[in-house]
C-alpha cells in the first residue's frame, strides 16, 4: 500500500515552497532561494507522479459507474484494463520515488582518477578511465572541465580530475567510486603475457558556497612553474597553484591553465568538493561504523571492478554482473553497467522498507 498520508504531505510541501520562493525575503536571498530550488527540484517528481494517479484512479471509479448504464458499458469495460494496468504502474513509480534520497544526486561531480598498482602500465589504464567516463558524459550530454593533469612519462595519467556538469549527474556516476582492475597484455610486453593493475576513481558531489565555508586564514597558497611534458609554453610560468588546508592537511594542485587565478579557482573547487565528501563521511559514519571506504589504498584486493581485455569482458563485484562487451564499454557505453547497479540499489531500498520522511521533505540518503 501507498503511504497516501506522506504523498498528501509531500503535495503539501510543493505548495508551500512554490509560495516561499515568489516571496520578496526569499527572493533577495541567492543562497536560501537556491536551497529552496533544490528542495522543489527533488520532490516534484513525486508530485506530478501523484497527480497522474490521482487523475487515472478518478477515471477507474467513473468507468467503474459506467458498467452499470447500458450506453456506456462496452466502452468502459474496454478501457479499465489499460487504466488498472496504468494505475498499478504508477504505484510501483511512485514506491521508487518515495526511496530514500541522496541529497548529492542531482549535483555536478568532481571525479579524481589516480594510476593504482602497475607502473606505467596503470597510468595507460588511469587515462582510459578517464576517456570512457567522458565518452559517457558526451552521450549524457554533459559538459566536462578538467581541473588537473599529472602526466606519467611514458604517457597516461599519474593523477587526472575533472569537473562534470549536466543533469543528474552524481546519481550516475557515484557507481563508479572504486579501485578498478584491468588485465591485458601491455603494449611493452614481448611475452605476450598478461599484467595486471590498478587504478582508483573518487567521485566527489561539487559542493557550493553555501555547503562548505572555508577561511582564507585556513588556506596556505603556494605558486609554482606548473611541470608538464615536451617544453611546452606551461613550463615557462609560474601559474601552478598548491593550496593546503591547514586545518585537515588535505593539499590540492592545479596546473592545467596558463592563469594563476583559473588555476586557483579550479583548485577551490576540488577543495571544496572533498571537504564536503569529508564532512559527509564523518556524518555517515556516526550512522553507520561499516560504512566503507570509496577508494582505499588501490590494492588489488579492493576492486570494484574487472577489466578482462584478452576476454573482452567485465566483471562488476559488488553485484556479480558480467558483461561480453568490454570495446563497448571503455567507449563509453554505459547504461547497462550503471542501470543494474542503480536496479540493484533501489531493490536493496525497497527490501529495506525505506520510504520518505513524514514531513515530505528532503529524503534522509541510505548508503
């Protein structure tokens, strides 16, 4: 059964906030009318869900009326079918609906891709992380901004991040948060023989102004030639900014932008990111003692995820999900990958007995 009681109460709060955010305080406060949004944003589905069941029920109880007159009988026996079938579609909607929320799943997401165990050959692997998350960002239509680039010599990526904006785009990529293992032959060995590495994948929600506050007297700055490859012109300035936190020692560097302010403020915004991941795990973590760890040390026995290229296949551990089409997916071919893992989350919900607050507000995350 619907909690009809919570979707009333989440209608109610629509209303309310549609009221809030046309009012004149709201409206000359940024940061309180964006909270607002956010909180309209997440429970609209919900609402406009209700409202088709709403309508489609009316519509079962006046054909159900209508058996009865001899003018309108055939019809409405040929249209509750369809109408129940919509109903009880529309129920199982509005359950995953009502699942617990993660407030973070409709943020942009800073991701942060470092070469694992391996050598060179788990920085090759680090950038083709990197390509087949923004392959799929690009059939999401999803914009991708790299903050910062460490380059490995003998190519691929030491250390890679970057900023990804579009729609929902947390609620997708927090699957990929992991320590991902790849086995192929590298192109170095004479042998034929396959290799074994490692690369790991943070996935961090980009947080705003308003979710972290950091004091410029909690910052040391630091400038520096920014390092890279070949002699190129990046090497000639000093726009490399190193920003640490003094209060947690977390260190940021930012040396893709020839601009020591665009370097600054890319680095700000991994800064944030990661305070924000930060506080949140510690809130998490007074919830929950197993709460586990989303990249480790990059050891092998951590995995996420396999690579098999000689089999062309992968291998998802935490569901047991096996899929033949590797050349697809490090192309960027994703949604098969994530839907089962996002279908496998919701079941555990469901299995759970979550549902939504009593007060139809924001919905409290379960990890």
């Amino acid at each position: 059964m619907l909690p009809i009681a919570k979707l009333e109460a989440v209608q109610r709060r629509f209303q309310e906030l549609e009221h809030l955010m046309c009012s004149p305080a709201v409206l000359s406060a940024p940061a309180e009318l964006q909270r607002l949004n956010r909180e309209r944003t997440e429970i609209e589905p919900v609402v406009a869900a209700f409202a088709r069941l709403r309508d489609v029920e009316r519509r079962i109880a006046e054909d159900r009326e209508a058996l009865s007159d001899p003018d309108l009988s055939e019809l409405a026996q040929a249209e509750l079918p369809e109408l129940e079938l919509e109903r009880e579609r529309l129920a199982g909607e509005l359950e995953l609906l009502l699942l617990p929320k993660d407030p973070n799943d409709a943020r942009n997401t800073v991701i942060e891709i470092r070469s694992g165990e391996g050598g060179e050959e788990a920085a090759l692997f680090a950038a083709d992380l990197f390509r087949m998350l923004c392959r799929y960002a690009e059939t999401k239509r999803w914009k991708v901004e790299v903050l910062n680039v460490s380059e490995a010599s003998a190519g691929g990526y030491k250390e890679v991040a970057a900023l990804i904006s579009g729609q929902d785009v947390y609620s997708h990529l927090r699957y990929e948060g992991g320590v991902h293992r790849v086995q192929r032959v590298p192109s170095t060995e004479t042998q034929g023989r396959i290799h074994t590495s490692t690369a790991t994948v943070a996935v961090l929600p980009e947080a705003d102004d308003v979710d972290v506050h950091i004091d410029d007297k909690d910052l040391e700055i630091s400038i520096a030639a920014s390092g890279g490859p070949g002699g190129q012109g990046v090497n000639t300035t000093n726009s490399a900014v190193q920003i640490k936190h003094l209060p947690t020692g977390m260190i940021v560097k930012c040396q893709d932008e020839r601009s020591q302010l665009k370097n600054k403020a890319k680095a700000m915004k991994v800064l944030r990111s990661r305070l924000l991941e930060l506080e949140q795990r510690r809130q998490e973590e007074v919830q929950s003692a197993e709460r586990r760890t989303m990249v480790g040390t990059g050891e092998r026995a951590q995995k996420v995820r396999t690579y098999n290229f000689p089999q062309n296949r992968v291998t998802d551990h935490r569901i047991g999900l096996t899929l033949h089409k590797l050349d697809k997916i490090m192309e960027g071919d994703l949604d098969e990958l994530i839907g089962a893992l996002r279908t496998h989350r919701q079941a555990e919900l469901l299995r759970r007995g979550g549902g939504a607050g009593p007060d139809g507000g924001a919905l409290e995350h379960a990890t």
